[in-house]
C-alpha cells in the first residue's frame, strides 16, 4: 500500500509521521530551550524534550486510531480531527518563532503588575481560539467513535 493511499484510506498515519519528524527535528535545534510562564514559575524545556513529548502524543493517538478504527462512522471526520489537533501543535509549537510579529512585543523599561496583566491578555488572544479549535477537534472524534460504535452495534 502506497504512502498516498495509506493516508486516504487511514488518515490518522499523519499522527505517526508527525511522531517520526518530531523525533527527528530536535537535531536541528540544537541547545535552543522553550520557555513557559506558569502563574509565578518560570520553566526552561530543552527544545529537543518538547518535541519528543509532542511525538510520543501523536504516536499514542496513531495507537489510539489503530485501535478503534473499525468502530469510526466515517473519514471526515477522522479528517477533521487529525487535521486540527495537528493544526493546534504546529501553531503551538512554532509560536516561539512568529509570536512578536503577530503580537509586538510590550517595550518598558519596568515591568509592573498592570503590564504583567496587560501582557497575560494578549496572549489569551492566542491561546483561547487554539483550545476552542483543539476541543472542537477532539469532540469531532469522540463523536465519531461513538456514532461509528451505535451504527456498527445497530447493523449486527
């Protein structure tokens, strides 16, 4: 089976090639480090962590397919939720690389707390249209599942 039919007919092999890629691309960025702000923590994750976190996700999702495939109602929807779930992790995952051209970065010679707030705002810009876009995506499986499963169950 071809690389072209095997994603027509499975798409969800994308999570595994995305898996493998991910693995891989860590030799390009080389002692780059992703930095996370969570409430008062500061976190530096080696860049080659992050990416390997993010293949071990695809990959399990690749087994999660695997596993209920015979159950999915139909391909669109599978479609959809490979394609936005892989959607919101490349957007997430390069956002170090286009965040201070879409959101210019605050200039002060000070940080207050009224910037430290004003700064929180403008990146729920980002970050609350991908969550909504990820939870949408992940519905889109859950209802395929379960309509695929009800169907399947109906027919025997």
């Amino acid at each position: 089976m071809g690389l072209t039919n095997r994603l027509m007919n499975q798409p969800y092999f994308l999570f595994l090639l995305a898996g493998f890629f991910l693995v891989i691309a860590p030799v390009f960025k080389f002692g780059q480090t992703i930095d996370f702000h969570f409430h008062d923590t500061y976190f530096a994750v080696s860049v080659k962590y992050f990416f390997w976190a993010l293949s071990g996700f695809f990959v399990i999702m690749w087994g999660i397919y695997v596993l209920t495939d015979k159950f999915l109602w139909t391909k669109k929807l599978t479609w959809t939720h490979v394609l936005t779930t892989m959607f919101v992790f490349f957007i997430l995952s390069s956002i170090n690389l286009w965040h201070d051209k879409v959101l210019p970065p605050i200039k002060t010679d000070a940080i207050d707390f009224t910037i430290k707030i004003y700064e929180q705002k403008r990146e729920r810009i980002i970050v609350y249209p991908l969550m909504v876009i990820f939870v949408f995506g992940q519905a889109f499986y859950v209802v395929n599942l379960i309509v695929g499963f009800l169907k399947q169950r109906h027919h025997v």
